[in-house]
C-alpha cells in the first residue's frame, strides 16, 4: 500500500500506475461513461482502497478505491463520500465495498 496526503496525490499516482478510467457507483453496479460500460460486484476486484479525512469538517470524507477487472482488462478508480454523503447503492455492491474497509 502507498501512503498520499491528498486525494489529488492519489489519483495522480494510481493513474500513472495505470489505473487510467473514472468509475462511478451506481445502484447496482459500478459504471465507466467514457466506456459506456457497467460492471457488477462480480466482475471487478479492488486491488487498494485509500481514505482522506477532511480537514475543517469531518463529513468531508472521501475514499478512492483502486479496481480491474478482467472485463476488458480495465483498471480504474471509483471516488466516493461515506458517512453521511455516501451513495444508495445495492447490498451487494455495498458488501464489495464494505470488505475493504473493515480489513
């Protein structure tokens, strides 16, 4: 695992590592726009996940997750609030991503 001071820092870094698509959460599955693609909880892995904590106001939290997928043999990162702003997503989607952050 790296460690980065900033979100920014980590998305500079995952991208020159390869990690070049932006992926967004959606109620069930995780999508690429500029690829118009969806991939289920299934068919990804999250290889690293980083948490920022936010400076001034605690509910200013975020987390990026690292993810590939055979799929298209694609590698990307997913940016997302938790706490109070995190997405409505599926209980499974949610278990996928709930498995990173309690290790």
């Amino acid at each position: 695992m790296y460690i980065y001071d900033t979100l920014t820092a980590a998305v500079a870094d995952l991208e020159k590592r390869g990690y070049e698509y932006d992926f967004n959460l959606a109620q069930d599955c995780i999508e690429c726009k500029s690829l118009d693609l969806q991939l289920m909880p299934e068919e990804f892995e999250i290889d690293e996940f980083y948490r920022f904590e936010g400076m001034t106001d605690p509910a200013d939290s975020s987390v990026i997750y690292a993810i590939s997928s055979p799929v298209g043999n694609l590698k990307g990162v997913i940016i997302d609030a938790y706490g109070a702003y995190a997405e409505n997503i599926s209980a499974e989607l949610l278990d996928k991503l709930k498995v990173h952050h309690d290790n």
